[in-house]
C-alpha cells in the first residue's frame, strides 16, 4: 500500500496525463486537458473566476482552492476542452480512511460546455486510475447531491455509505463508458463517432 507520505506530484501528474490521454482518444477531442492543481497561483485563479462569471455558474471554488494551502491530502483537477474550462473536481486521501479517494466536489461548467455530460464519469476515470495506481482499495464521493447520484453509479458500482457512495477497486474496475455513451444518445447530446 502507498501510504500518504510516498505519494509525490509526479506520480499524480503522470496518472493525470495517461488519463487525459486516454480519454482525447476514447471522446474523440483532441483539444482535451486535464490539469492537476496542487497550489493554485493567482493567475490561475483569475481565469477560474473570469471564465466562472462569464458563464454565470456560481461555482464556489475559491473556498477549496484556500483549503489546499499546505495540505498535501488534496488537489484540484482541471478539464479543459481547448480554452473552455469544462469542469473541476477536487480530491481528498481521507486520515481516517488511507486506502480510499474520496471525490469531495465535482462540477461542471453549466452553459456552452462542449463536453457536457461527461464531468463525472471524467473524473470517476481519473479516481480510479489513481486508485489502481496507489493500491488504493475503495473510491468515494463525499456528500453527492441527491440529483448527481445515478450521474456516478451510471458509471461506477458506488454503493451507499450514509450520505457518501463507496466503491470497492481492484484491477478490474472500468468506468461504464457504454452506458454513459447510451445516456448521451438518448439526451441528444454529444456521443464519439466509435459509440454512435
């Protein structure tokens, strides 16, 4: 097992990198980016919060973002699609539980987003690759709002823990890209040409 003191930057930025990878070729976008976060600088902050107030979305994130100062158990992830910042999550390796990673906030941008739909099962992907990364045992979602529940168990077998979901991981754990790919046919929104 890692425990939280061998957990580096590097070895998250690499799991952040292959994921983003694998997903320009799974989505069909070559322009996507993930972006690991681990100290927000002020420019860095100011395009958050002008792209926030240009889309008028209301994300709260300058909140998490002053929680990460100096904490080395949490860190933000950026996807960008080209320019467009499409959605954040931030992570969390919990004390009390070394063997999980816990999602504690997820959202994506709510108006123009070209990847719209795919904010969780994205970053439901980085979890679990950095969970199989780290021998991590179990993934999380701390707190979802009742309306984002099906968003992850559609693509994770997350089960209820009190107010969180739990998902145990091992090596076979995938996202469930095809039933995602199914719920975006049948919203009419964005599907790779491979899953049409």
């Amino acid at each position: 097992m890692v425990t939280e003191a061998t957990v580096t930057e590097q070895q998250l930025l690499k799991r952040v990198e292959e994921t983003a990878e694998r997903l320009r070729v799974l989505l069909e976008t070559p322009d996507f980016q993930l972006t690991l976060i681990v100290s927000p600088d002020e420019k860095l902050k100011k395009d958050w919060r002008k792209q926030f107030n240009d889309n008028e979305d209301g994300w709260h994130w300058d909140t998490y973002i002053h929680g990460l100062e100096g904490v080395t158990s949490k860190f933000i992830v950026a996807a960008y699609q080209g320019e467009t910042l499409t959605g954040l999550c931030l992570y969390n390796r919990p004390f009390t539980s070394p063997e999980r990673l816990n999602i504690q906030a997820i959202e994506g941008k709510r108006r123009h987003n070209p990847l719209k739909g795919y904010t969780t099962p994205i970053f439901n992907q980085l979890s679990v690759a950095i969970a199989k990364k780290l021998s991590l045992r179990e993934i999380g979602v701390l707190g979802p709002e009742p309306n984002t529940v099906d968003r992850h168990t559609r693509v994770i077998d997350y089960q209820k823990d009190g107010q969180h979901l739990v998902a145990q991981i091992d090596e076979n754990t995938q996202v469930n890209w095809n039933a995602q790919f199914e719920h975006q046919k049948a919203k009419g929104l964005y599907v790779p040409r491979h899953a049409r």
